[in-house]
C-alpha cells in the first residue's frame, strides 16, 4: 500500500515538473537543447514510474519529438 502511495506521489511530482518545464518553453517561444534534453529524460523517469498519460499525448508532440525518433 504504501509503495503504491509513493510511486503515484513520484508521478504526480515529475508530472508537475514537465508541466513547469513545458510552460516555461511555451512562454519564451523555444526550447534550447539543455532544456529539452532534461524534459525528455524527466519524461522517460516519469514512464518508468508508470505515468503517460499526458507526457505522450500533449507535452512531448509540442516540441516535435516523436517515440520513433
């Protein structure tokens, strides 16, 4: 119980960082290559630990990147 409780409190934390992170990029117009590269590996943190929702269907399209690329 208590592992289920920490593992959705870690999703719901780098959730709220790419969310940051994407709010960030959208306000100034780009995304630099440092500033992608630590979205990108907060997101596949973020699908180990067992959350895509979000990540695959809005925040990760919006900056052109794709699973196959």
């Amino acid at each position: 119980m208590k592992e289920k409780k920490d593992k959705a409190k870690t999703i719901a934390t780098l959730r709220t960082q790419l969310y940051d992170l994407h709010e960030k990029f959208m306000s100034r117009g780009y995304v630099d290559k440092s500033g992608l590269k630590t979205f990108l590996e907060l997101g596949k943190i973020y699908e180990e630990a067992g959350g895509n929702d979000i990540y695959h269907e809005k925040l990760k399209p919006d900056y052109g990147v794709t699973d196959k690329q």
